[in-house]
C-alpha cells in the first residue's frame, strides 16, 4: 500500500488545514458545509507533506494522494495499520460511564503497560481512525472509545478497531431521537458483543445488569466461556471482581475482593455511587491483565476527573458537584438519586434539559419532576426550553444566561450544588457566579 509507505515516514495525520503540522498528512474529509479537497494546496503550503484528495482537479502535483473517498481512506489505513502492529485492542462503548470507565481502565493499565487510550471526545466514525492512527510499535494495549447515535455505528467501529476485548458500560435512554427506541440502543451497543463474539474474542461484563447479560446471550456468549464478570453482589461466585459501596459523601469509597486475593479498599476522587460499576470494570481488566492489587488500587485512587464529569469544585462560596459533560434519563436520574442520599446540608440542583430524546423527551423530562418531587427537592433550578414545557412547582430559566442573571442578583451561599445537563445547555458557564 503507496498510502501506508508514506504514512510510517510521515506519521502524523491532519484534518485541520489551519493546524499543519510540520510533514503530516492532510485529509481532506468533507463536512455538511465545507469541502477540505479546497483547503489541500492550503495545507501543503502550511507545512504538510502531502494531502490525500477525492477530487481529480485538486490533485495537480504528485504531493496530492488522490482516492476514490477520504473519509474511508482513513478508515481503512487505520486498520490496516492497527492489524500490522497487532496491538492489543479493548473497545468500550456504553450509555452512560463509558468515558469514565475509559479513564479508569487507563489510569490502571498504565500502572504496568505502555499503553494507548482515546483522547477527548474522539469515539466517532473519525475519531477512532485518528486515535488507531496514533498506535506506536511500543504501545502494548489500546483502549478504544466508540460512540454512536444511530444504528449501525458501533458495527462500523468495530470493523474499524478490530477490538480483541470489548465492554459496554451499560445501556440507557439516550440519543432516542436516532435510535429509535430503547430497544434500538441495546441493539447498537450490542453490535460490540456482535463482533468480538464473531471474531472468537473476549468480553468482560457487569453482571447485575440484566440488559447486558441478555444482550451478551442474544450475541452468543452464553454458550462459551469467554466472559469476564464483576459484580457489586459479594455472592456473585462466577465474578472475577466483587464490590460494595463504603460510602460516597462526596468521594466514592469501595471494598473489593480481587480474584481471590483479600479485600482491597480503594478511595476514589469520583463523585457519584454510580461510578461504584466503572471503577470495578477498571478493576476486573486490570486483573485480567496480570496489574498487582496494590498498583490498581493506586492508579484508580490517583485519578482525578476532569472535563466536567462528577467533578468535585470548591469555590468561595459553595461545594459544586459539576456533571454537565451530558445528560440523559439514566445518567440524570441517577444523579439525582446519589444527591439525595448524599449526607450535606444545604442541597441545591441546577439541572439542564436532556437532548436527542425526539417523541420521548416531554414524558422524559416530566419523569424527572417527579423524581424531584419524590426526592423532596425544594432548592431546584430548571434550564432549558424541555423543562419549561413541564408541570412543575420550580423555578425555571430559558437558557443558562438567564440563569447566571438571576443568580448574579440573588447569589447562593454555602450551598452544596449539583449541576447537571446536556452539553449544549452549556451549564459550565453558571459556575462563574457560584
């Protein structure tokens, strides 16, 4: 392959004509309104060392690669090259957690491998390629982030990553508006258990959730011994990692028994018990992998959240739990549920609409009323156009400036806050006037 020749002497891809690094590769991937075939010369004179090109009259000397389509190019170079080096791959994908458990996984195996892990949000159909992109000879593990919103997608990213372990976090009610259904999301996720059932690959598994046990039997998994289990049950024989919360005002502490080691207590810096099933994904990997005890235990209690997930801020002012990286039915509820039997004086939600949930979203957003209703919530800040359209008794804002307005005029102090919502409500802005 001419593509990959270059590719080992210019190891380094680039998408952004406006950030060209010195000998990269340029992709000219098109987007709903802009086409990078325009931006290829652009690129070249910026500094890369050729542009890889679908359209013929851009291609006008012979630092222009020109293909059929980009976008698979990409793709199909980033298996090619993942399939050459053989590193060992572990896909993740889930609802809810997937991104967390991708940090813990990491922050564990980094205790004993060299290892590759995706950066940021790059889960999707471009992502993924660049990450495998990224893969060097001395990397012995990579843990890959698949994302989807539609049918079809962790299929595709699996094809892609050519996974030889995968997990599914969990699956809930999320991005409905694409999927369809519920039903429509375990099916998309399911595609993960799919393939690496296909490919006579191994999966590692929480085994009190019921949708993933039936989900990993519909894929075949019930018949063979290639699954991996941890559990928050201490009776769950079959399990390589059992768990129970200690407790988790604010951090989340757990004990553990590892395999058939002693238990292991480990005290985290994530907010939230419903982290309790992602710490022990990180856990029951790692064993897995040949990580000792104790060094698992120091890479997940050395790990500090960022980005906005279940972050613990302190200001001058109040105790700030900030999770408004996203939001969906699940992950909010679930929050919600964790702050109510948090043991702090002085609760107060700031809650942002759910996105991407179509014909549910009304019955969805009024479900959450209830929860605060039952929840016996008085000090509660609804933001969004969702919200607003709900039967409630609380407060509600259009948006998250008129929020920070009214919070500029009235000021809370010596609260402890929970901020949750869905990344376009923007709710990390409010934190400024808290």
């Amino acid at each position: 392959m001419q593509l990959y020749s270059i590719f080992l002497q210019h190891p380094i891809i680039c998408t952004d004509s406006r950030v060209c690094p010195k000998d990269s590769i340029f992709f000219s991937l098109k987007g709903d309104n802009f086409n990078a075939n325009a931006f290829a010369l652009s690129a070249l004179e910026k500094g890369c060392s050729h542009a890889v090109v679908d359209e013929a009259e851009f291609a006008i000397d012979n630092r222009f690669i020109l293909v059929e389509n980009v976008l698979e190019t990409l793709q199909k170079l980033a298996t090619y090259h993942r399939k050459k080096l053989g590193t060992k791959i572990l896909g993740i994908t889930g609802t809810n957690g997937k991104t967390t458990t991708k940090e813990l996984i990491a922050a564990v195996l980094k205790e004993k491998f060299n290892i590759l892990f995706t950066q940021g949000n790059l889960n999707n159909h471009i992502g993924v390629p660049l990450t495998l992109l990224q893969l060097k000879p001395e990397h012995q593990i990579a843990v890959i982030e698949m994302g989807a919103n539609h049918p079809g997608e962790i299929k595709q990213l699996a094809e892609i990553a050519d996974p030889d372990y995968g997990i599914i976090t969990n699956v809930g009610k999320a991005h409905l508006e694409g999927f369809g259904s519920f039903e429509g999301v375990k099916q998309t996720k399911k595609e993960l258990y799919d393939y690496i059932f296909a490919n006579g690959k191994e999966i590692f598994i929480n085994k009190d959730n019921a949708d993933l046990v039936e989900m990993a039997s519909e894929a075949g998994f019930e018949v063979c011994k290639r699954t991996y289990e941890y559990s928050l049950d201490s009776n769950c024989n079959s399990c390589i990692v059992c768990g129970r919360v200690i407790n988790c005002s604010p951090f989340l502490n757990i004990d553990c028994t590892i395999g058939t080691s002693e238990t292991l207590t480990i005290s985290t810096q994530l907010i939230g018990a419903y982290n309790a099933e992602n710490v022990l994904a990180a856990i029951a990997i790692g064993h897995y992998f040949g990580v000792e005890d104790n060094s698992t235990k120091q890479g997940l209690e050395n790990y500090v959240p960022q980005n906005n997930r279940s972050q613990l801020t302190v200001t001058e002012n109040n105790k700030l739990i900030v999770d408004a990286y996203n939001a969906n039915p699940t992950s909010l509820s679930a929050a919600i549920m964790n702050f109510s039997q948090m043991e702090v004086e002085n609760k107060t939600l700031i809650i942002g609409d759910m996105l991407e949930l179509g014909a549910q979203s009304e019955v969805e957003h009024q479900n959450i009323i209830a929860l605060l209703q039952q929840n016996k919530f008085r000090n509660v800040l609804l933001v969004g156009k969702e919200f607003s359209k709900t039967k409630n008794q609380f407060r509600c804002f259009a948006d998250v400036n008129e929020l920070i307005n009214y919070l500029e005029k009235l000021p809370i102090k010596k609260h402890f806050v929970l901020i949750k919502g869905s990344r376009g409500i923007k709710l990390e802005k409010v934190i400024s006037v808290l």
